[in-house]
C-alpha cells in the first residue's frame, strides 16, 4: 500500500481549478519532485494534502486513513510534516525554541502541564533531548539561543526543515525551500535533502524551481500544469518529454 493515495483531487476558486482531478501515489520513503510553472497549483495541493483547504472534489488517503476532510492538527498528528513558500518562524522566539514549540505541538499532555507533573518533567527532559539531536543534525547549534529572525535567510529555511521534523513526520512536504538561496546555499541544501531521507527514512515531496536541485534529488518527477498533472516519471523522462519542455522547461534543462 501506498504513504499516500491521491484520488482525483480538484480544488476550485470560484471559476478557478487551482487542481483539477489529481491522481498520485506516493511510495514510503520516496522523494518526489512537484515542478510547473507559477500558478500551476503546487502549493495548493499541498495545502490539500495538509488540511488546510478542503477539497471540492476527491480524496485522500494517507497510511491507510482516508483524511479528506481532516483538520491541519489531526492530519499533522499521523505524521504529516511540513514548510511554507513563505518562512513562518517564531521570530522573537530563539532557534531553540522554535523547534521545542513544535514538539510541545505534538501530543500535548495539557493537564499534565498545567500542574507541572512528574510526567511533565519528564516529557520535558526527552523535549530537550530531542531539541538538541534536531540542532546537532541541522548544525544549528551554535545559534540555538539566538532569535529566530537575527539568522542569515538560508538559516532560518533550515531550522524550518528541523522544526517540521520535530513531530517525526512520515512525510514531509517542502514548499520551495531553495527560494532566494545563493548556488551555494542551494548545494548545502541539497545534500541536507537527502540526509534527511537517509537518516530519517521518511518521504519528502519538494516543489522547486530550481532544476539541478529536483533532478539530482528526486527518484521521481511529477509535473503539473493549469492545476493537471501533465507528465509523472523519472527525472529523465521528464526532462526529455515535449510536452514538458513546451510548457515549463523551455528546452534549457
Ligand atoms: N486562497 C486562494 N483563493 C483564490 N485563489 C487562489 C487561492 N490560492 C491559490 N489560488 C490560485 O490558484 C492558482 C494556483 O496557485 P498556487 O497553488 O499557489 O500555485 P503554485 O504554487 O503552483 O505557484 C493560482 O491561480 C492562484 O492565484
Ligand atoms: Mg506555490
């Protein structure tokens, strides 16, 4: 059985199909790339994946649940991980505790916490642990105790990679996460991709524009365009399909 099963996914806006009758299938531990041009419903479809839109037509099943119509918070909690186009951090919150609050997020024992339980002290012992394996992972270290917002931009997009995957998510889903980097913030972030599916073996579903970096990392390839998936291969047959190189890659790949 597949992580996830996408059937027939549309979403519309008024008059617009963002995604319009997606199918996918998504394998454990599989690197998907998701390409196509601005506009083309990527990141909507994430934001389907994830519960926060709910889909016109379609469904959604993810191990083995169907979660259509589940909420952000419970689909986050079967271990669904993700990062937004845009950087979302608690900015004056430090590096450290960016990550600590997306552990407090998951299977929070509210009572627990209110009294300061020995259960709480407990919990809170692994949290720590557990923020300093994802710092030490992420070499985020050194810049634990700073704010979030006093680090450089390609920083701040790692420890938001290290704060999605502080639930321990089966999946997870990176919404541009080489936007605005620098060829050499790029390559670090590249190879942080695929230590991530090394050391976590998880699934990770990138949108990037930046082709080096989905060709080299991704097992495979789907291209959507005008909300439809037009092309779902390997990076080679996506690279050399006519229907692909007319519609996005303009033949520069
Ligand atoms: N909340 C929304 N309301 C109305 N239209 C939206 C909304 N979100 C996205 N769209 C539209 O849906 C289409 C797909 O957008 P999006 O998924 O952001 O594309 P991509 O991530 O591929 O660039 C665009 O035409 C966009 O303007
Ligand atoms: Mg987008």
């Amino acid at each position: 059985m597949s992580l996830l099963e996408v059937e027939k996914l549309t979403k519309n806006f008024g008059g617009l199909q963002a995604v319009a009758n997606v199918s996918l299938k998504i394998q454990r531990r599989e690197i998907l790339g998701l390409i196509g041009p601005n506009g083309a419903g990527k990141t909507t479809l994430f934001n389907l994946l994830t519960g926060v839109y709910a889909p016109t037509e379609g469904f959604i099943v993810f191990d083995g649940q169907n979660i259509t119509k589940s909420k952000p918070n419970q689909i986050a909690n079967l271990g669904v991980g993700r990062t937004f186009q845009n950087i979302r951090l608690f900015n004056q919150l430090t590096v450290a505790e960016n990550i600590e609050v997306a552990l407090h997020q998951q299977n929070a024992d509210l009572l627990s916490e209110i009294f300061r339980l020995p259960l709480f002290s407990q919990q809170q012992k692994i949290r720590q642990e557990k923020v300093a394996q994802l710092l030490e992972f992420f070499q985020l270290a050194d810049y634990a105790n700073l704010p979030a917002n006093s680090l450089a931009y390609g920083l701040q997009r790692r420890l938001e990679i290290a704060r999605a995957l502080a639930s321990a998510p089966k999946i997870l889903f990176l919404d541009e996460p080489a936007a605005g980097m620098n060829p050499s913030e790029t390559k670090e972030l590249m190879d942080l991709i695929l230590k991530i599916h090394d050391q976590y073996q998880i699934a990770i579903v990138l949108i990037e524009h930046d082709m080096k970096l989905v060709m080299n990392v991704c097992q495979r390839v789907c291209v959507l365009e005008y909300g439809r998936v037009i092309k779902n291969g390997t990076p080679y047959e996506v690279q050399n399909d006519p229907r692909v190189i007319a519609a996005y890659l303009g033949g520069d790949v």
